[in-house]
C-alpha cells in the first residue's frame, strides 16, 4: 500500500496548486533555478510535485530533496502575474516533510543541532565565550590556512566560514527614554543571533528610536521569535516560541514592535496564519502582527526629526529577501538612505536575487548557499562601494564570508548604523569597521 504523501494537518490546498499556468515568470527570479536549470528546482517545478503528491505520489527522498533546496526567498512570490501563494504552499509542504519523512541520520543530527541551539540566546552567548578565545588566539586564522576546515563536513565548515568577529556580550537597557518630545512607545526584538553575535545593531536601533521621539522597551526575557523554525517546517517548535514572544510584547504596553532583523519581521507578521488554530492565541497573535513594524517602516511613518550629519561615504544597498519579498518593504530603506547629507546610495546588481544565506539554509545546503554567496559577492564588489548595507543578519555574515572566499574584503552594515553614525556626526571610518568583514 502507497503511504500518502500528506497528512490531514495543514495540507497543502490544491487551489493554491491550480492557480499555477506555469508560465515560466518565476524561473528567471530562482536561485536554484538560475544555479541548475533543472525544472524540479523551480518554483512551478516544486509545485507540480506538490500537485503529484495530493494526486497519491509517494514522498519520496529525491521529492523531498527538490524542497529541500528552495531557498524561501520568496522571489518567485514577487515575480507571478497570477499571484500564486507559494510561500503558503511551501511552508505547508516543509511542514508535511519535518512530519512525514524519516531523513538520513546525520541530516536529523544536524539538523537537531542547529534547532537546538540557534533559536535560543543564552545557549548562543555560552557558545559565544569559547568561539572568542578560539578567534583571538588565532586558531580561526590557523584552521583556514591549514586546510583543516575542508577536512569537516560541510556543514561544520560552513559555520565556522561563516562566524563574525565574535564581539564581547553587550546587553541593553530594558528602558530607553525618548529625547525631546514622545511620540510612540515601541518595543523592540533583539533576535537571537543578532543579539549575540551583533549587539552593535540593535544598541544602534535603539539609540535612532530613542532619537526619533520613541520610547523604546526591550523586554529582557523575550526569546527568540521562531523565525528559523518556521522557514525550516519545524511548526511546533515554532508556535511555541511565537506563544512566548506574544505574551512578553503583550505585557510591555507598546504602540509598535519594531524587528531589525528581516527573516524576524516577515515571521511575526505571520503570526496570525501561525497561530490561527489556537484558541488561547489567535487573536492575540493577529493583533500584535498588526503591531509589527520593520525599523524603516516605522521610521518612515514618524518621518525624521533627529538632524542629519553629513556621512561622506559611498554605499550599496542590499534587498534581503524577507524584508523586500515577504514584507514588501524596499523604498522606505532607500528613502532613510536618501536623507543622509553626503551619503552616496548605490545599488547591487540581480538584487532580487538571494544571497544564500535563507535563516540556515546555508548550514542545511552548504554548497548551494556558498555558491550564490559568491554570486552576490561578486555583484558587491563590482558596485565599488566603501560599504554595504543590509537589514538582516544573515546577509551581513554570508555576503562578507563569501567576498572573503574571493579573496576581497568588504563590510556589510546594518542601516541602522548608517542612520545612526549620521545622527551622532561620526566619521566613515567609523562604519567601515562596524560590521562583519573578511581579509
């Protein structure tokens, strides 16, 4: 007897599979289209499996693999005349798979590594003090020159490619008050990794917010916000982390929840989908979906009143993937940038395409996300910028491991820093070091 593909739980509709034409629009905008050009890789290739399997197709490892390898980036999303929801469809399917499909025994023990340790700050800053040691004592620099990192498994290499400037642990202020007049009360997410392994961006969040008339409240027992989990399929997990972060934002009395970090704020504005079958929580997660706001969005919505300094540096702006195709937030970046005195805003060419990164895609998926890392590298260095700027972590580490890969150094910034640095009156040179880079 054929074993269903899916489950009753969450199964993906078959509407949503019909409104496909296959037109071909998406291909051009897939990553792994574009590395392969192999149809199964594609948006409409992975979702005639999806109709294959409601059709009775088995679940098989080679089916699996071709969802395995989307990104999530959500281009294909962007690109559709049809308005096909595949991001809808793809996180059901990944859903359906997390349950349903038994994978290799060392995939799943990766796999409960990352999801046992990314997702949850103090397990991160335990890891954080030994990661330092190993930097300053320059056993980082020995392992990449001795070729000892292409004698791991892929994976473990990836990471270690991949690790910032581990800095020493900052933690914020629970309370920021607002300068001047107050004009909103905020709360802000300082993520998981980001909090860890970039407090600098979120201490530069606060500071604009504070700056632009916020009142800012940082809630210290907040968690991580389930973004990593929610991509990958891990939906218990998931909810359970987003239940968490309701209740802690729910108590701070804010106006808005502001998110610094992409991959975060597309899935907290999710949360209503999320959780919409819990009866203790639906509504509660709608509304504070509501509430969510991306640093830019807010900002641009207050509009400025902090001054301005001139910031005599060239810089190329980054899309990622969850900020300007899951959220479609793109000018309100560029118009924060545009208001800098002196500032020179490039762009980087194919920006709707990912850069590999993907939450932990390019953990799970080591070659293919190295691979279009040295693509949007490529694309970065040719812009001739000092500086590129993002607004989400991932991006940071993987477009700077990957222009190290190509022998150049580049550093990548959050915008928050830029606005920030412009605010303060800081030199270049303050920013040119701020940010993950690699020699």
């Amino acid at each position: 007897m054929v074993v269903p593909a899916f489950d009753q739980h969450h199964r993906p509709e078959r509407a949503l599979v019909d409104e496909c034409v296959h037109c071909g629009f998406c291909l051009p905008s897939c990553p792994t289209y574009l590395l392969w050009g192999e149809e199964m890789d594609s948006p409409r290739g992975r979702i005639h499996l999806v109709g294959q399997a409601l059709d009775g197709a088995p679940l098989t490892s080679t089916m699996v693999e071709h969802f395995d390898r989307c990104l999530g980036c959500l281009a294909c999303v962007t690109a559709c005349p049809s308005g096909v929801r595949y991001d809808r469809l793809i996180e059901t399917v990944r859903g359906q798979v997390e349950r349903r499909h038994r994978r290799p025994l060392a995939e799943r023990a990766l796999r409960r590594a990352v999801f046992a340790l990314f997702p949850y700050r103090r397990r991160l800053r335990l890891l954080a003090g030994p990661l330092r040691t190993y930097q300053r004592l320059g056993l980082a620099r020995l392992a990449r020159r001795s070729g000892l990192l292409d004698r791991l498994p892929a994976p473990l290499a990836a990471m270690e490619r991949l690790l910032p400037q581990v800095p020493e642990a900052h933690r914020l202020p629970g309370h920021l008050p607002a300068v001047g007049r107050r004009r909103a009360v905020v709360g802000l997410l300082v993520g998981c990794v980001q909090s860890v392994f970039f407090p600098e961006v979120n201490a530069a969040t606060a500071r604009l917010l504070a700056a632009e008339g916020c009142d800012v409240v940082i809630p210290p027992d907040q968690g991580c916000c389930g973004a990593l989990s929610r991509h990958a399929g891990r939906d218990a997990q998931a909810r359970r982390l987003a239940r968490r972060t309701v209740d802690v934002f729910e108590r701070g009395g804010v106006d808005a929840v502001v998110v610094d970090a992409a991959g975060c704020g597309s899935a907290m504005k999710d949360y209503a989908e999320l959780l919409a079958d819990d009866p203790r929580y639906a509504a509660r997660a709608a509304a504070l979906a509501g509430q969510v706001r991306d640093l830019s969005e807010l900002l641009v919505e207050l509009g400025p009143v902090a001054p301005r300094r001139p910031l005599a540096l060239s810089v190329a702006y980054h899309d990622a993937c969850h900020l300007a195709h899951a959220q479609n937030v793109r000018a309100a970046p560029r118009q924060l940038l545009a208001g800098v005195p002196e500032l020179q805003v490039g762009e980087v060419d194919e920006p709707d395409i990912c850069c590999g990164s993907a939450g932990v895609y390019n953990l799970l998926q080591p070659e293919a996300g190295a691979a279009l890392g040295r693509r949007k590298a490529g694309h970065v260095l040719r812009s001739g910028a000092d500086v590129v700027v993002t607004a989400n972590p991932g991006c940071a580490m993987q477009i700077a491991a990957a222009a190290g890969e190509l022998g150049r150094g580049v550093t990548v910034v959050h915008i928050a820093q830029v606005l920030d640095a412009s605010l303060r009156g800081l030199e270049p040179a303050a920013l040119t070091g701020a940010g993950p880079s690699c020699p």
